[in-house]
C-alpha cells in the first residue's frame, strides 16, 4: 500500500482485521520492512500487523537531506494517524527503536506499549556517523556494504546466505536516504525523555549484538521503571532475522501479559 503523507509517500503493509489491536513495526537502519517477514509469520491472526519502509529506505520515497529524528517521528505519528490506529504495541529495532522512544514520548494516545529490540537511548557518538557518512560519500554504499553488514550480525549467521542477502540489499540501498538517516541518529540523545517514560516495556537484544551491545541496551531499558530486558542467545544486532522464533515466542508472551493479544 502506497500512502502519503510529510509530503511523501511510504510504503506500508497493513495485515490482519482493521478493528483488531494493532502492533506497529519500524525496522533498523539500512533495512526495509521485508526484515519482519518471519517475525510476523508467527503473530496470532486476530492482530492488525502494520510495517512501514521509513523515509529514504525500501520502496518509500528519498526525499533529499538531511533528516532529523524529529522528522522521522513526525513521519510514524502521521502514518499511525491516517491508519486511525490508537494504543498499539510498538515494536523498534535499531533506528526503529529511536523513533518508538520518540513517538512514545510525543503521543502517548498512539503507543500503549513498547519493545525495543537492538537499540539504545543514544546510539553511537557523532564522530562515529560523520566518518561513516564521509566513507560513504567517499568509497560508495555497495563497497562498504560488506563491512557494515558484518557487524549487523552474530557469530552463528555470520557467513551465512541470510547475511549476504541483507549485505546485498544495504549495498543496493539509497545512499542519499542512508546518510541522511545517519544524521538523524547521530543527532539524537533520548536519555531524558525516555528516563520520563511511564507503560509497559521489553528490551531484546542479541547476546553478540555488536552495534547495541547488551549492556548499552539494558542501560536504556532500565531507564523506564518496570521494563523488562531479554537476552536472546546465537543472535547478534537482527534477531528478528537470525533467531525469529525466539523473538516472536518472546513478543507473543508480551502481548499476552499486557492483555494485547
């Protein structure tokens, strides 16, 4: 489904009964929705499943740099709305988690809950994103594809087709909107406003996740009184891809406990 709005137009995937609880998906960096294909395979048919490419990814529009965290946010609220979707689950991998913080903390009318897979309240450290950046501008995406790739994923799906695939669609990936998303990141400190977070939240993260190493991420977790950290085993940066069944038996008992299901 082609939807417009920010004045551009996404691409969404809305599954399963339109009056159902809804669970929203937001994907990491460099990626595109396809990464929940077999997380959301394994969801009760009785929820709206709703994915979305971000501006500058997938099959969604790149519309020229740079953009800012708060306009990515902006860009979830205003989907959520055209879609009339009210206090759903939020699942955020990565970038998608820096925006579910965001969105959380913005309209609290939308997100009841959150699960944060693979990120942080701050991700990295400008100089990081700027040389990224520069190396991309420098060398092109397709050749240091392989290398951003690699640390997107743990030991047991290192060099494995999974991670070719996903190395060869980052390489063939828009360098305008991946830079541009990097800027936004690099930019952006969710540590006091998320700290003010008040519903119900679980932390995933792959045990060798190198991007948001599990200590990172509990660190945000604890943040938010209540939530709840999960280690998941043979899985780096993408467990939604390396290990979905542990990540949806995960979700899945989540949304039990919160009486989402």
């Amino acid at each position: 489904m082609r939807v417009e709005v920010s004045d551009i137009t996404f691409n969404i995937l809305d599954d399963g009964p339109k009056d159902a609880p809804a669970v929203v998906f937001i994907h990491p960096l460099g990626t595109s929705l396809r990464i929940w294909d077999d997380v959301c395979a394994q969801m009760p048919k009785t929820l709206r499943l709703i994915r979305y490419d971000t501006r500058g990814h997938g099959a969604s529009d790149v519309p020229p740099a740079p953009y800012s965290m708060g306009q990515l946010i902006r860009d979830a609220e205003q989907i959520l709305d055209h879609l009339n979707i009210k206090d759903c689950v939020c699942v955020g991998a990565g970038l998608g988690g820096l925006i579910a913080q965001g969105l959380a903390v913005k309209r609290l009318d939308q997100i009841r809950a959150m699960v944060l897979c693979g990120t942080a309240a701050k991700i990295g450290i400008p100089a990081q994103w700027a040389k990224r950046i520069q190396q991309i501008e420098t060398k092109g995406l397709p050749s240091m594809a392989p290398t951003l790739s690699a640390l997107n994923f743990g030991r047991a799906t290192q060099n494995t087709p999974l991670a070719q695939f996903w190395a060869n669609a980052l390489a063939y990936s828009d360098p305008i909107g991946y830079n541009a998303t990097c800027t936004a990141i690099s930019g952006t400190d969710f540590y006091t406003p998320t700290s003010g977070l008040r519903l119900p939240t679980l932390g995933l993260c792959g045990i060798d996740d190198r991007v948001t190493p599990p200590d990172l991420m509990r660190e945000t977790i604890d943040l938010i009184p209540g939530a709840r950290f999960e280690l998941l085993r043979r899985s780096g940066h993408f467990p939604m891809i390396e290990t979905p069944d542990a990540f949806a038996a995960h979700l899945n008992t989540f949304l039990r406990e919160i009486s989402h299901a």
